[in-house]
C-alpha cells in the first residue's frame, strides 16, 4: 500500500514538472537580444498569419514599448509611392516572444505573449489608447529620398518626399515635405542667431523637425559647435514641446559620423527622446556607408540619412572629384537606402564643401551628377 502510494505521488509530480518545463518554453521571460528590424517603405503591414521579424520597440530600454509587426521578413524590390497599414501592438510589461511556426499575441493582463500556431488576424490590445504606430508617417509622403539644400528642387521636386535648407522656414511650391531645423544655439554667427529667432516663432507646427546640425565639431565649416549640456537646454526647452503637437523629432546629426561621443552623452541627458536618428554620412564606399549606418542602428531608432555625399574621409575630408567614381557610388547608394528597412529617408547633401563635381547644380542646370541622382531616384519615384 506505502509502495502504492509512493509511486502514485512520484507519477503526479513528474507530470506536474513536465508541464512546468513545457510552459517556460512555449512562454520564456527573457527578452530577444537580437537587433531591432524596422519595415521598409515597400513592405505593406497588415494583420498576418506569418511573424518572422522582430519587433521595433520606440522606446529602447524601456519595459512599456510600442512595436509593428511586418507581413515578412523577406525584402522585396522598392516600387513608387507604396503605402502601408502597420498591425500595432503595446505593451506595459513583458516583451514579445516568439516560436518558430506561425504566431500572432494576444493579450494576458499586462503583458503579451505568443502562442497561437494557426491564426487569421493578430488581436491585440492596448492599456495606453495615446499611443501611435510606427507607419509611413515616418517617411515623408511615402517616399523616402530628398534633397539637403533647394537650388535643385525645380528639377527633383516630383521624385522627392521632403528637403530642408538648414533653416526654420523653408519654403517651396509643390507636393514635397519642407522640414524646418533648429541649427544651433545663436552663438555662432549672425545667422545662427536669427536662425535661433525665426525658430523660437514658429506659426505652425511642423510634421517632422531636425535637430542640430553637427554640435560636436567647431563652428566655421558649417557645424553648430554646442556643448552636450547647452544641446539637452535648448532640446527640452524649443523642441520638445513640438512633440506633444504631433511633430515627429529628428535627433542632432553628427559630424564625426560613427566616431561620434556627443549623441551617446545627449541621449542619456534628455527627459524627451527623439522619433528618428539623424545621421551624415561622408564615405566613397558602400561599405563605409553600412559602418555608419550600423553605427547609429544602436539607438534603436529608424534612421534619417540627412546628408549624405561622396567624400575620401580616411584621414582627411577630401570630396570625390572622379565623375565615374561619384556615379558608382550614388548608384550604389540610393537601392541601398530604398532596400535598407532601418531607413526612413534619405537627402543627397547639396551644402558647402563638397568640391566641384558631386554638387547637384552646375549653374543654373543639373550637374552630371545631379542628373544621375535624378535617375536613381526616378527607378522608385
């Protein structure tokens, strides 16, 4: 009877313990590591029987996060203007976890978990009705290539989403975004300090704003020179608030590109985070272009490529002056940001600087190599 009884118990504790290991696995507490993927301006987001990719949180590092959920993983070629519906869900507590089969979340209490395998719509649901989805909001009209400077914008206006002139007021007829910046803090010249005017007056709240223009180099050749701490004041104080308006903000853009300290410091500083990471790039070559951009992937936000040109920056900054090398590397460039689902848009850097081949205007017409960004930019415009 005792003999009985024991084995009765050991039966009942062993299935009860084979139970318990099998809901760890179905629902592990731990959150991914992997990187975050965000969509492509291609990828039509609607509710899906497939989750392969992993989900995008706004607000890294935080236990509350607001993610989507793409149809696939797999990149397909970019066509013009596509438009997509992203599946939204929020989370308060646990993050998102997923098996290898078809899964969709659904919602426990606070936390979602995953464990469906055959499912027809994701059902989700939320505990902070302000929230917003991560969508095509972020890529301006649809279409993420732009122009930095507006001398060229007659020519490029029907294949551009936006363009800004590093002012607080840009202005131009036509259908593309103008994207007002805040330059700097009025101390480096006269214009930075009217720049600093015209923003402080703004008459009408901007759909996207951009941060500084280079704070962590010095004044002279074009950068704003701001200590980290006059940047987290003039952040709070003048853009920050835009954001409870609904402008979507653009982080301070860098000059020492994935050498860059100041950001990292800036971003630890502020009570407000940004929505997009602006970014220069200055490479002539693919591959130094996915250094930077892997750079700034590491602030978990999707990615405004600012300015980006043709530029020999190994040991000093020396402009592409080769037309056939400035014409490979803008053919090279533009699919890479179109297919790049990190990258949200995208301008062809038109300042100061840049020497006398890679500018887009050659007097009062396009350059060559304004022309050839005009066609690559045209095969998905």
């Amino acid at each position: 009877m005792i003999v009985a009884s024991l084995l009765l118990a050991f039966l009942f504790t062993g299935d009860t313990f084979a139970s318990h290991i099998l809901k760890r696995r179905h629902f592990p507490h731990h959150r991914s590591q992997c990187r975050p993927r965000l969509t492509s301006s291609t990828e039509e987001l609607q509710p899906v029987t497939t989750l392969s990719a992993p989900l995008f949180s706004t607000t890294p590092g935080h236990s509350s996060s607001s993610v989507f959920i793409p149809t696939s993983e797999h990149h397909t070629s970019p066509t013009p203007h596509t438009t997509f519906s992203p599946t939204f869900v929020h989370s308060t507590s646990a993050p998102l976890t997923t098996s290898s089969s078809s899964v969709a979340p659904s919602a426990e209490t606070s936390s979602t978990v995953v464990e469906s395998t055959s499912i027809s719509t994701i059902t989700t649901r939320s505990t902070d009705s302000s929230a917003t989805p991560l969508s095509t909001s972020l890529i301006p009209n649809n279409i993420k290539a732009g122009i930095a400077g507006g001398d060229a914008y007659p020519y490029m206006k029907d294949h551009i989403g936006w363009w800004y002139d590093w002012s607080p007021d840009p202005s131009k007829p036509g259908s593309p975004i103008a994207v007002p910046m805040l330059w700097g803090d009025g101390n480096v010249d006269k214009q930075d300090a009217q720049r600093l005017v015209a923003f402080e007056n703004l008459a009408t709240v901007p759909t996207y704003v951009l941060g500084f223009e280079e704070p962590d180099c010095p004044s002279g050749s074009g950068s704003a020179d701001m200590s980290v701490e006059d940047g987290v004041a003039k952040w709070e104080s003048l853009i920050a608030p835009l954001k409870k308006k609904g402008t979507k903000l653009g982080s301070p853009s860098m000059c020492k590109q994935a050498d860059e300290t100041w950001l990292a410091e800036f971003s630890k500083l502020i009570s407000t985070p940004w929505d997009f990471t602006a970014v220069h790039i200055n490479k002539n070559s693919l591959d130094g272009v996915k250094k930077d951009v892997d750079h700034y992937l590491t602030y978990g936000k999707p990615l405004w490529i600012t300015e980006f040109a043709c530029v020999d920056d190994y040991e000093k900054f020396v402009p592409c002056t080769d037309q056939d090398e400035i014409n490979a590397f803008i053919r090279d460039v533009v699919p890479y940001f179109e297919g790049n689902k990190d990258i949200y848009a995208y301008a062809y850097s038109n300042g100061l600087g840049l020497g006398d081949v890679w500018p887009l205007m050659n007097g009062d017409s396009l350059s060559e190599s304004g022309k050839t960004y005009l066609a690559a930019i045209s095969e998905y415009h």
